[in-house]
C-alpha cells in the first residue's frame, strides 16, 4: 500500500521553499549593489578626465591654428584670443573650427551653463541634452610672454556629492 501523504510538497513546504529563495536572490542582489554604483562613479570619473584633456586639446588647436594663421598673414599673434581666458572661459571641440557657431565661440565662463551632449556622443554648448558636467579653461600669461599656463577643471555632482578633476599644460611660442 502507498502513502499518500509523503507523495509531494505541501503548500507550507512551498511557501518556505519561496522564502528561502527570496532572501538568497535579496542577498545576491545586496551584494553586487555596491559594485553597480561604485561603477556609474568610475564612469563619471572617467568622464571627467576626458573632457579636462579635451579641453586642453582644444586650446593646443586653438594655438595651432593661430600659428598657421601667422605664417600666412604675419598679423596673427600665436596666443590670439588666448589671453581673455585669464579670468576663466568656456569652450567645447567646434570653437575655433568651420563648424563653430555662436553657442561654440570662446567666451567667459558661466558657472549655470553645463555642456550638453548631442545625438552622436560629443560634448559641447550648443545643442543635446544637459549633463552634469562644467568645465573651466584658466589660461596664465605670467609665465613669460612665450609661455601660456592652460588650467582645465571639469566639475561634476553625483549623489549630492561635488567631484571635480583638474589637468594642467603648458603652451609655448615655437616661433
């Protein structure tokens, strides 16, 4: 004769069953939670140090192309433009290209302007959506007149926290 009674689970041994499996699925998820964020953070950090060398990178052009401008004219100062960000400005990769437009230009620095990203992953102040990031150029002439002090600090919020990176380059008269 069989009995009936030891053929499956009851309903109780199911529900402990759930229970259990709960807390180890919770468990599992509290564990890696950490790792989640302490990911976007990096990411965020990354991001930073990127747009502080692009920047520096943008005035190098900037320089770059004053010295082409030089060569051809003879009128053009190699750190034109340059100087008026002594009291700090704002720029993204269009200024001082054939894509520049007016949101591109070189001009001093706003602390409420945050620069966008638009549809193709570029930052810059002209069009895309807002995101956390500022980004101040601080150019020195006091080093001498054929050396330029490019400062650049990219500054960020991430959970009600300031974070910021800074970068530091040295420009030079090569003429």
């Amino acid at each position: 004769m069989i009995n009936k009674k030891s053929k499956g689970f009851t309903i109780i041994e199911l529900m402990v069953a759930i229970v259990v499996l709960s807390f180890g699925i919770m468990g599992a998820y509290g564990a890696f939670l950490p790792f989640i964020n302490a990911t976007y953070a990096i990411s965020q950090k990354f991001t930073g140090v990127y747009l502080a060398q692009e920047g520096l990178e943008i005035v190098r052009n900037i320089r770059d192309t004053n010295f082409k401008k030089s060569t051809k004219d003879g009128s053009t100062k190699w750190s034109g433009g340059l100087l008026e960000c002594e009291l700090g400005c704002q720029l993204d990769y269009k200024t001082g290209t054939l894509a520049e437009a007016p949101p591109n230009t070189l001009k001093a620095y706003d602390p409420s302007e945050f620069l966008k990203i638009n549809g193709d992953g570029f930052y810059g102040y002209d069009s895309g959506a807002n995101t956390r990031f500022k980004r101040k150029i601080t150019i020195d002439p006091q080093l001498g007149s054929d050396i330029l002090k490019v400062s650049v600090i990219v500054t960020w919020d991430y959970n009600n926290k300031p974070f910021s990176f800074e970068t530091i380059g040295y420009l030079y008269n090569w003429y």
